[in-house]
C-alpha cells in the first residue's frame, strides 16, 4: 500500500498523505520523516471518531476539505478505508480529486485484499455488478467546481451561496453518490443563478 501513496504527495500542494482503516488504525502513510509514526496514528484514531460521528450525523460522506491558516487536511473516503491528505492552504481541490481517482480503486483492492472475508461475503460482492462511478450529478459538480476556480472569485465563498440555495454541500457529492434527478435539478439550478451562466 506504500508504493500506490508515493505517486499521490507528488501532486502540487500534497506535503503528505495516510491511509487508514475505519477503525482508526494506521495502515499506511507517505509524510515526510518529520512527521511521527506516533503522531501519525493518533490523527488516524482521531480520524475514525470525528468520521463516525460526522456520519452519524449526515450519512456516507465522500470527502471532507478542511481549511486552516497554515494548511489544508483532505479526508476522501473509500471502501474499507479512509485517505488523508495534508496539504498547502493553496491545494488546487479539484487537481487532487483528479489526481487521487485512479488510486482509489488500487487502493480499495489493496485493504480488500489484506483483509480476510467470509466466503459467502466474498461470493456477493462477486455476484454483484461493480457500480459505474461518476454520475451525472458528479459530473456536474466537477464542471460547477471547474467553474467557479475560473470564475476568479472565493470559492469558498461561491460554493457555500450555491450549497444554500441547493440544499446541500459540493463536498458531500462523491463519484460513488448515486445519481437523484431531483438533486441534479436543484444543482443546476442553484450554480446557475449564482454563477450567471448555464450549467
């Protein structure tokens, strides 16, 4: 699992990224040797408490983007896994997003495959045809979010009037969020006004 992080901390802005497993064990990571073993597993247990309250509080949530004065923490989650990323307050989200979805499926096979599963769990997931990733409604973020970095104004500003008059957050719209026409709709809508231009 090492080798499938080193590619991803050579994305501009990425000092360093670490895989962990829902329970908050540390099961990989590529930081600098200036970070911790020690620190490193505190923030994945500390990660696994903050994911599972936040989950129970808005259901599966796909990435998390987290924004302080001398850094930015980006939380994608996976199939049996979450992925941390620590990076410069000027990460490009949309390049990391790009960047990271090849790995994901790499990096989803690769936990799946170090841990042991029940037969019959085993044969289900085989059974079952794997999901087509990236609907409409994440594609629409996508051109939304490509949008609004050319737009020249705060993103953070543009993407909060948007998610108000969505009902709902950018963020929380991953390549595994199942598509819902009545939601697409509402996107649309929403960026359009608050962009002046047809989404």
């Amino acid at each position: 699992m090492q080798a499938l992080l080193a590619p991803l901390v050579t994305v501009p802005g990425v000092i360093g990224t670490m895989l962990c497993s829902p329970e908050g064990e540390l099961l990989a990571h590529a930081f600098p040797p200036t970070f911790e073993a020690g620190r490193l597993r505190d923030a994945a247990a500390a990660l696994a408490g903050r994911g599972r309250a936040l989950e129970a509080a808005l259901g599966k949530v796909g990435t998390v983007d987290l924004r302080y004065a001398g850094g930015r923490v980006v939380v994608k989650g996976m199939a049996g896994a979450r992925l941390l990323f620590f990076c410069a307050p000027s990460i490009n989200l949309e390049l990391l997003t790009m960047s990271v979805s090849g790995a994901v499926a790499q990096l989803e096979r690769a936990v799946r495959g170090a841990q042991p599963a029940a037969p019959a769990a085993t044969a289900a997931a085989e059974a079952a045809p794997a999901p087509v990733p990236g609907g409409r409604l994440w594609e629409t973020v996508q051109r939304v979010n490509a949008l609004i970095e050319r737009s020249g104004e705060e993103p953070f500003k543009l993407r909060g009037k948007i998610a108000l008059k969505a009902g709902f957050s950018l963020d929380l719209i991953d390549a595994d969020t199942p598509d819902d026409p009545a939601r697409l709709q509402k996107l649309r809508a929403a960026a359009s006004a608050v962009l002046g231009q047809p989404v």
